[in-house]
C-alpha cells in the first residue's frame, strides 16, 4: 500500500457515504484512477465492503460500553459494536431498553468474559424516529453507499429532503456507516482515546479522528494514523490535556 491507498481509507473511514468522485477530487486523481485503486482494494480483500451502524438510541434503546479483558470474546445480537484492542482489552457497545435489562447482560458477559476493567455510561436522549428515517434507515441497511438521489426514488421524496435527514441523523451520532477493512493487511494505525476532557481532546484530535462516542462531556474518540510516529504524535498531544486518557490500539473492529 502507498500513502494514496492509505488517504483512500482514511476518507471512507471518517465517512462511508462519501463518493468515489469526491475522493479522487480531494487527493488529485483522475475519476477512472480512483475507480482502479478503489476496485483493487476491494479484490485484495483490505476493502471488504461497508456496514450501517443504526445508534441503539435510534430504536429507543440505552447503550452502555464496557471494556474486558481480551483473554477471551463474545458475540451477541445485542452488541452494537466491538473494538479489538491490541493491549490488553476489549471495549463492546451494549444495549438494552433499561437499567435492569443492561445489568443483565453485563451480567452475562462478565460469567463470560470475567470482571469489567472499564464502563462508561454516558447521558442519553432516547430518540423518536419519523416513519421517513426510519425507511432511510431500512434502505441504508441494505446498501449504506446509496446515494441520496437512488434512495428519492426508491421513495419518491426529494433528494434534498433525503440529504437533510441523514446529514440530521448522522450529526445527532445516530448512524455511521463503516468500512468493513482487513487492517491485518494494512499498515495503518486505528486507536481509541478514552477521556473525560472530551472537548479538548476533540480539538487537538479533529485531523484524525474518525468517530466518536460521547455525552459531550465524556468518551471513546477512535482515530487514524498513517503510521505509528504519527499516531505517537497524536496521543501525545490528547495526554498533554488528559494524561489518564486511556489509549488503545485497535486490530479489528465491528457494527452491527
């Protein structure tokens, strides 16, 4: 992989929706070079496709994310993401529609998985989806790189009202579509911070951060590095302000 590949995934990853077009205009490729590394990522298997991540809150579920050590794994529908951390952890996204319901399962995976190192319940608005996001939603389950003007016909609503609503639902952190990447073939860095300074570690961290778990005053920021000096650089800056910050570096990842 050259610096190219690598800004091609770095793109995808801080946005799944965003266009082969778009990409080529921003690192200065031709539409035709584009589509030949973009088509030579995905028959290499590095790009294995791309998945929707629907927030629980979108459903009127509660989310919790709770970290394990990473001796073992589980998997469960109620999962809403899992990233696999080289250190020593695993940190999952749990949801449940209450209290009770969410020690249950934490319950569970603790028999599992042994005591939690780390949990993080953050402030959270339940919300109320109109029957238009929710067929948006639907839709982009099944292809999230659909374009706006492909999903207005499916709907026969205006692509601008389609734009409004996902641009809405993803700056309200209630979708994300991903790119599912073999990073076991790649030599790109993906770590998380957690902290409780979330602001200020977001401003020294917008050039790589990729997404965010937050009640806007604590969380998880997942970032980008083209290689490790420059993740070093990175962590460096956010333990400036934070030095407690957790940091973990990430070798899989998954949403559902």
């Amino acid at each position: 992989m050259d610096i190219i590949d690598k800004r091609i995934l770095f793109y995808l990853l801080k946005d799944g929706r965003i266009s082969q077009r778009r990409i080529a205009s921003l690192l200065n490729l031709t539409p035709a070079s584009l589509n030949y590394r973009f088509k030579k990522l995905m028959d290499s298997g590095i790009l294995k496709g791309f998945k929707l991540y629907v927030n629980p809150n979108f459903f009127g579920k509660y989310q919790i994310f709770i970290a394990f050590k990473n001796y073992t794994d589980i998997d469960a529908g109620w999962i809403s993401f899992k990233l696999k951390c080289l250190e020593w952890l695993n940190v999952y996204g749990v949801y449940g529609s209450d209290n009770t319901e969410l020690k249950d399962k934490i319950g569970y995976m603790t028999k599992e998985l042994g005591e939690p190192v780390l949990s993080y319940f953050p402030l959270q608005s339940l919300f109320r989806a109109s029957n238009l996001d929710q067929k948006i939603v639907e839709i982009l389950k099944v292809d999230p790189r659909l374009s706006s003007s492909e999903i207005s016909k499916k709907m026969n609503i205006s692509s601008r009202i389609i734009e409004k609503h996902i641009r809405y639902l993803r700056h309200r952190g209630l979708i994300l579509v991903a790119p599912q990447i073999d990073l076991g073939k790649t030599d790109i860095i993906i770590f998380s911070i957690f902290s409780k300074n979330i602001d200020e570690i977001t401003v020294v961290l917008q050039e790589c951060k990729l997404w965010q778990f937050t009640d806007g005053y604590a969380g998880i920021t997942v970032c980008y590095a083209d290689n490790m000096e420059r993740a070093r650089k990175y962590i460096d800056l956010a333990r400036q302000i934070d030095s407690t910050a957790d940091v973990m570096i990430i070798y899989d990842y998954m949403f559902q």
